[in-house]
C-alpha cells in the first residue's frame, strides 16, 4: 500500500533556517542594527501599549477601566460581560499579539505563511490532525451561544487593537515580517481562540510517546525487559489523589465515601486487562507473550538479558518516522514526558493559619519567552446575573476568560491527569480507496488541503480518514513501511507493503471545553465546579478546589476512552478488528472525585488519580508519585501535634528541590570502593565522592554536592540502560559499537571478528531516553538490591572494561561523572554548584530560537542558575540522557488564600510584556528564580492601592 504521495514528507529544517535568517537580517535593520551596532530604539518602543490616558474603543457600550500594577499586570473593569471580554481582547494583543498571531497559525497549519517552506510538514502534519477544523465544528454546533458572543466580543477587542496597528507599531518581529515578504496579520477569529486548546491538548495528551518508545524499544530489548523499564505505579508507597472511595457499576457513579459494590465486579476484567497489559495481538494470531508490554510473535532470541535482539521491520522503520514527525510539531508546553505535570494542593482551614483553606499550584510546562501565562482580573463593577464574573488569575493570550485562578467564591488549580487519551492503529488500506475493517471494505474519507508558502509556491496535498482517525503516515515517506514486519499474523491481512498508522485522539471530536473555562469563572459552590468541571473534554486536568466556605474538593474531568480487555492502549493496535475500537468514554459521574476528606487536605501532582479499586482504566502509564508523595510529607510533618499552615509555609514547600533518587542511590554510592591507576587519581577520585557525606539530598543551586549526585546519576543511568536501547531512543549523535538488532548468528565472523556495527542516535536530546524521571527512579529502584541483575553488566573494551556487577558500574558512573564536572567546572569539587551545570535559558518564539547570534542575543535572556531538579517538587526538570539545561519549570506560581484573597501571592516565569526591552519583558524572572511571590491585589480597594498606570477605553 503505496503512502500518498501528493503531500509533504520529511526533510530538513534548511528552508526554514534560511527563511528565518532573512527575515533576523531583516529585523537587524529594521531595528537599525544592521552593523551590529545598537538596537533601534524608535522600533522598539513604537510597539509599546499605551496604558494611561483615554482610548476609543469601537463596539463598547460603556466606558472601561484598566489598572496595571507596577509589574504591568492589568485588571479590567466594565459594566457589562462583552464590554469586559472586548477589552481583554484588545489589552492582551497590546501585550502579546506576536505570541497570539504565531499561534493561531501553527494550530490552523499555516505557520509557512508567515515562515516558509520550511515550515511545510509541521504544518502538513497539524492539518492532517485537522486542529482548525475540529475548532470550527466545536464552534458550529457544540459551544453555547452565550460562550460565542463572548469569544466574539474577544475578536472585536482584538480586531480594534489591529485596526490602528500595524508592522513596528505592533512589534519589532512584523517590522521584519513586513520588510521580508509584506506580512500583514489578518483579523482576528473567534475560532482563533477555541483551536488554542487542541494545541494545548496536544503537549498533555500522555502515553502517545510511550506508546511509540515501547515499539521502538524491542528492536533491541525483548518483552520482559521493556516490561521492567515501565514498572507498576508503586500504590503501596505513593498515594493516589483520591484515598478510598467506590464506584456503583449499576448506578454508573462514583461515591468518595463509598466502598466498591458488588456491581463493579462485572468491570473487573476489563480493568485487568487494560491495567495490566492485555496481550495485542491474541486476536490476529499473536501469542502475545503471555500478555507483557512489547509482546510479539516474532520476538527474538537472548531473552533477560538487556540488549538481546529481537525482531524488527517496517513497524519500527515506521514508528521511528513518526517519532520525528511528531517531534517536529512545537511543544508549546513542553517536552512530552514525565516531566509534564504540575502540583497543586489544597489544605483545609482545619489545619492553617487563616482558619480558611490555602490552595496552591504550579503547572510545569517549557519556559520560553514571554511566558505561556498571561496575569490578569476581569471585574464586573456590579456583579449579578446580567454580569457575574469577578475573576482573577493566569490567562492564555489568545483566548477570552481565566484558566486557572479565583473569582469572589472559589479558587482552583490544575495539573495533568494524564489519562490515556490517544491511540495509534495498524490499516491495511487498498489501492482502491478503501480500508479493511471487520471483513469488509470501507471508503476512506478524503480531503484536499492547500498549504501556502511565504516567498514560494503552494503545496497541495490529500488527507485521508478512516473511522479511527486521520491517517498520520501519510505525512512521512518512511512511513510507508509500517507494518511489513508488524507483531500481527494469522487473520491479520495482507502486509503488501506495510500497514498504514492512523491516529486516534480524544481531541479530534469537537466538545465543549470552552464553555467551561466560562463556567469556572463564574462557579459559586462545588456543585457549579463539578457541572462546569463536566463539559472540561480536553485535555483532561486534576481540577483541585476551595472556597469561602471552608470547603475544599477535586474532580476528574475529561473524554476518556473505554476501551476492551484485549486493548490495553500500550502498543499500536489492528485497526481493521472491531474487538479494538472505542467502546465509549467514562460517564462524568463515574470519574473520582472528592469533598472535604477527613485527612484535611489534597494533593495532585500527575499520581495515580484513584487505587487499584477502581475499575475503569483511566491510563496505565501514570507519573510515579514521588512530588505527590514529598508534598504529603511535607504537609504531615506541619501538621503533626496541632502544627498550622501559613501561606509562606506554602510558598517553601513549592520550592523544595529534595532528591528522592538520590535519597535512594547515595548510600550505595558511599560505599564503593573507589580507586584510580594510582594514588594520586584515587584521591582525585575520592574528593567528589565525599561531596557526599553527609549531603541533605538537597539540591540547592550553590550545592557542589547536587551537582556531583546528578551527574553519577546521569552516567548511572547511560550505563546501565541508554547504551541498551535502540538508535530511534538515544540522543542524536551518540553512536556505539553494537550487534546488529536481529542478529541471532554467532558473537563472531569466521574470521574471528566481533560482529558489530556502529548505530547513531537519532533522538532530539530533550526527548532521548533515559531521561531520568520518576519512572526511571522505579526501574533502579527494582534492582537495586540485586547487584548481580543483567542490567548492572556492560561490555567494554581494553581500556574501558566492561561492569560485571552494580558495584562496579556505579564505580565506572562515578569517575564518568568526576572528569565530565572537571572539564565542565574544573579540578576544584569545592567550586562545583549544581545551577552552573543546571541552567535556564528563555528563548523568544521562532527567531529567539533559530535567528543568528545577534538576534537571538537581542530577543533572548538567561541564564539563570537553578535550583530544584526532576521530579522535585521544585521541578526544574532536565532530561539525563542529554544534558543538564532546563526543559520544564513551575511556569507560575500561585498561593491562594480563602481567608482573605488580597493576601494571595503570585508570579509569572517572565512578565505581563511580549515586547523586547519593555519593562515587563521579564521584570518577575528574577524573583521567580529565587522562590518569591508578588502581591496579588483582587479586591476594587487593593487593586486601586497597587495601580501606577490607568487607562480608559471609551466606546
């Protein structure tokens, strides 16, 4: 089955680095720095918002107010609710367009038209997906009238900012757009503001990666041992969001006070099937092998033992391809992994200071430049039911409301569920425009796309559906291989040449989560949350809450799949077998949830949302619970003996950098022996060891100690696993000398020499694996008490022996670890500190990114020495397989408190400015790098107290 050939398949970036650089030479002059000698100061401060004095505002029915702060964050005042959104529109492109405009194009596919052609796959592969299309149909025919005249008022706000800006005056980044191909920014649409969410989806949608690396991995690993790199969720250790609890299969409901009722038994295969690994292929004639992750009918030879072969093909070849597709798209939140999570908690006033509940939250998302979060009130001066919002918190720029905040009622937070929510699917699709499905053949549905170009010419391409979703491979000329060595056979059908992959997304279905980001907004109790939590589709977040009242609570939202006992969700499944399709989503009222527990309090930080009780499959790839299970302790050990909790209590836990694996690993390493070719080098040796005495497993920016652990982990890891596992997961360029995947024949030739080859990585090093998450703090956890396991043993060469043993490869990571932080921070361990190697870097969208040095110098700002580490509550999170920079931060912070809301605290990773040198580009970066807290005036007299510029918007 040929892959369509009429569209764009995978290239290199050349065209885009060549277009980016036009238009960074253009911005250079532009900015009157064409000789590198100044930036240009008339084009940078015509772009600046005015934010005093009187503006009119076209569409107003009244006059509207509003106040920044002395870090430019404004609160907006106006007697009606699209006078309110209207205004919000037009203040947030005051600030932010740039970051609005590139984002609606890359969630409509067309980011080449502001970029070029190398742009063309991101944005062939977003519309395969059909983002801007699923946006429309939300809008047509799912969100309220009431949601769409208020994201109307939004555009027209928008739309009235556009109308008296234009090139320098709207940012220096369409000065350069304008000079290199006459860019001009068309208006602003409502369904701008709705395709953000499936962009936002997107970077929280889960296992797809996992699903994907699970493949990859049995190219060289066989099943048991992939089985061993995913470990259970560890329930007996961490707590799960909601302890206890039942759910009535006959009722369809969940009770937090409940027990589970003799009617979920009926669920309970299901629940093992799904949550234990079901085996794939049982239905196609696949052993399966016995059910474990990886499983095939064709696995290989040199089982339980790490980097045995095992059969591969045009799965991998295809699934390998569409890694880099999908590592391609731009991942606005962050790296898709472990790291994607977030904390937040909730203490009830039984046990704080106020005598009212605290409520904090700190979503963990990719740092760039401005900040994804946008600070901001919107205030009816009356409120009633003509006008009900009274709200204050983090927005998106782009889109109308409060996403994450309070209003004069309730506050809440979020963080990622990570339910499994998407699926890939083998197709066997004809030459004839049909697909296989249940034994017969069904028309594909098609559709043509133009993709148009900035300075060349149109592409035009086909997209072609089947009842699962889009077909993916259609966008990667590898693709074309999926399949012709699939772990499928018997009543599977005809490989030909290969299956087709089509994607299977909770977010490819129009819902209505727009309407509910309203409908928090203007929730007065917990059953307006939970009713407003109900339409919250995608992507599926834990919505932690409190109110006045004294109460506090959670919901589980979201579209999650029912899928059948033979489909676990972990590998690629046959689409053409109805036995793998859907079945469904989980009921609202079947989802956890929980009031006023007795404990006093709750905690989400991406753990196992409920336990092994429950009986509908949520996910079977969880994060491992270690942040959940520090901010338990940490809330314990305040509480103990009549212990309160204050709001700066809060603030301290949020920046505890507590290592737990190295809580774990560092007493083993303490007592290796190490020892170097002679006295000298064991000294050398020996000094970084004992960085490690008495260590508090803290990981404190100055620690030398911090530095030296996370390094030994680094190469601990590397050793024992990285260099195990297929090119598709390693770091781009990292090449060894291994024995070719399959090769089954004997260790040598017959004249005598080694059978090897020299494999390359291929991953990008922010998506390689191991990365060093919690999960991978479960797998060391599991051996580590067995020093002979096979995972401690490498081969190795004359100079470098191989590890027999955990002792001996711990040794080995060790003195890695020792000449890689002397040539990084020299000889002297007394000088190391762990935030010279761990450091945060804020890059400005597209040209902060690719531009030339000047540029990005211009635009860009950093670094900063952090504290905090993986899967510490302060999560400045890194990947160990390539390197220590910061991938993903606490993008905000946030500290309510229910008592009194004028005495809440907040921060932003940047500013409230998208504007290069404006005072608020970056004005909270610095506090946030330390841990501090703004001010967060809510009320009408806090807020006039704190205001240092006013603006009124006049119809």
């Amino acid at each position: 089955m040929p892959s369509n050939n009429t569209g764009p398949s995978g290239k290199k970036k050349k065209g885009r680095r060549a277009r980016l650089l036009g238009i960074s030479l253009a911005l250079l002059l532009v900015g009157g720095t064409g000789y590198g000698a100044y930036w240009g100061v008339d084009t940078v401060r015509a772009s600046f918002p005015e934010t005093t004095g009187t503006i009119q505002l076209k569409g107003l029915k009244g006059q509207v107010r509003v106040e920044r702060d002395g870090n430019g964050i404004p609160q907006v005042y106006a007697d009606n609710v699209e006078d309110l959104f209207r205004a919000q529109g037009f203040v947030q492109a005051q600030d932010r367009f740039w970051e609005m405009d590139v984002r609606r194009h890359l969630t409509a596919g067309r980011l080449s038209e502001m970029f070029g052609s190398g742009q063309v796959e991101t944005d062939a592969f977003i519309r395969t997906m059909g983002w801007r299309k699923v946006a429309q149909e939300e809008y047509d025919t799912k969100l309220s009238e009431t949601t769409k005249k208020y994201l109307q008022a939004y555009s027209d706000g928008v739309n009235a900012y556009l109308k008296d800006h234009q090139g320098k005056s709207l940012s220096v980044e369409y000065a350069a757009l304008e000079f290199e191909n006459d860019y001009k920014p068309e208006k602003w649409n409502p369904v701008d503001s709705v395709a953000w969410l499936k962009a936002m989806a997107w970077d929280l949608r889960a296992n797809l990666r996992d699903e994907i690396d699970r493949s990859l991995a049995s190219t060289r690993l066989d099943a048991k041992q992939i089985e061993q790199l995913y470990p259970t969720y560890p329930y007996d250790r961490n707590k799960p969001i909601v302890e206890g609890g039942g759910y009535d299969g006959l009722a369809r409901e969940f009770d937090p006070k409940g027990t589970p009722s003799s009617s979920a038994s009926a669920l309970q295969g299901t629940r093992q099937g799904t949550q234990q690994g079901a085996p794939q292929g049982t239905a196609n004639g696949a052993s399966g092998n016995g059910g474990t992750p990886g499983g095939s009918a064709n696995t290989g030879t040199n089982k339980g033992t790490p980097g045995g072969s095992s059969a591969t093909g045009g799965l991998h070849t295809g699934l390998s391809a569409l890694s880099k597709t999908l590592g391609q798209i731009p991942a606005l939140l962050g790296p898709n992994g472990n790291g994607i999570g977030s904390n937040s908690w909730v203490v009830s006033g039984k046990y704080t200071t106020t005598g009212k509940p605290l409520l904090a939250n700190d979503p963990h998302l990719a740092p760039q430049m401005p900040s994804l979060w946008y600070q901001m009130g919107l205030h009816c001066t009356k409120t009633g039911e003509q006008c009900p919002y009274d709200v204050a918190g983090y927005t998106f720029a782009g889109m109308p409301g409060v996403v994450i905040g309070h209003n004069q009622d309730i506050a809440w937070g979020m963080t990622n569920l990570g339910a499994d929510v998407a699926d890939l699917y083998l197709e066997k699709v004809s030459p004839d425009g049909t697909y296989q499905f249940g034994g017969k053949q069904k028309p594909l549905r098609t559709r043509k796309e133009t993709i148009k170009v900035a300075g060349g010419k149109d592409r035009e391409f086909t997209i072609r559906s089947t009842d699962n979703g889009p077909i993916v491979s259609d966008r990667n000329d590898e693709l074309t291989k999926v399949g012709q060595d699939a772990p499928v056979k018997g009543v599977a059908p005809d490989r030909a040449e290969g299956y087709a992959v089509s994607l299977r997304w909770t977010a490819l279905e129009p819902g209505r989560t727009m309407d509910a980001v309203f409908a928090l907004d203007r929730a007065a109790d917990f059953a307006e949350f939970r009713k407003a939590a109900a339409d919250f589709a995608v992507p599926s977040q834990n919505l932690i809450y409190a109110d006045t009242k004294g109460h506090i609570g959670y919901q589980a939202p979201g579209r999650i799949p029912v899928r059948s006992k033979k489909h676990d969700g972990r590998l690629p499944a046959p689409g053409w077998d109805p036995a793998y399709s859907w079945k469904g989503y989980i009921p609202q009222s079947a989802l956890p949830w929980d009031y006023d527990p007795k404990r006093g309090y709750i905690v989400t930080a991406n753990q196992a949302v409920v336990d092994k009780k429950y009986p509908l499959p949520l996910t079977s790839d969880w994060g491992y619970g270690v942040r959940s299970q520090r901010i338990n302790e940490l809330i314990q050990s305040k509480i103990k003996d009549g212990g309160k909790i204050s709001t700066e209590d809060m603030q301290k836990m949020q920046m505890d950098n507590s290592s737990e694996i190295a809580r774990l690993l560092t007493p083993y390493l303490l007592k290796v022996k190490l020892k170097g070719p002679n006295e000298r080098e064991t000294k050398y040796l020996r000094e970084a060891q004992d960085l490690l005495k008495d260590w508090d497993y803290h990981q404190d920016a100055d620690s030398a100690a911090a530095a030296y652990f996370n390094a030994v982990w680094r190469n601990t890891l590397k050793l024992a696993f990285g260099n195990k596992l297929p090119k598709e997961l390693r770091v781009k360029g990292q090449c060894l000398r291994v024995r070719p995947a399959n090769d089954a024949g004997p260790k040598e030739d017959l004249d005598g020499k080694a059978r090897w080859v020299v494999e390359c990585g291929e991953r990008e090093p922010d998506e390689a694996q191991p990365d060093g998450g919690d999960r991978w703090f479960e797998v060391v956890r599991s051996i580590i008490d067995k020093p002979d396991d096979a995972w401690w043993k490498t081969n190795g060469t004359r100079a470098n022996p191989g590890s027999k043993n955990r002792d001996e490869l711990l040794a080995r990571a060790m003195k890695d670890a020792r000449w890689e932080l002397t040539s990084r921070l020299g000889k002297d361990v007394s000088s190391w500190s762990w935030g010279r190697l761990h450091q945060l870097n804020l890059k400005n969208q597209t040209l902060g990114k690719e531009g030339p040095s000047v540029v990005r110098w211009l635009l860009n700002r950093g670094p900063w020495n952090l504290a905090g580490g993986e899967a510490a509550v302060n999560a400045a999170g890194w990947n160990a397989a390539g390197g220590y920079d910061v991938l993903w931060v606490p993008s905000m912070r946030m500290v309510v408190n229910l008592d009194d809301f004028d005495k809440s605290r907040w921060i932003n990773l940047t500013g409230a400015s998208g504007h290069a040198y404006n005072a608020h580009y970056y004005d909270q970066t610095d506090m946030w790098a330390k841990g501090e807290l703004l001010p967060w005036a809510y009320s009408a007299g806090a807020v006039k107290k704190a205001t240092e510029d006013s603006l009124t918007l006049r119809p």
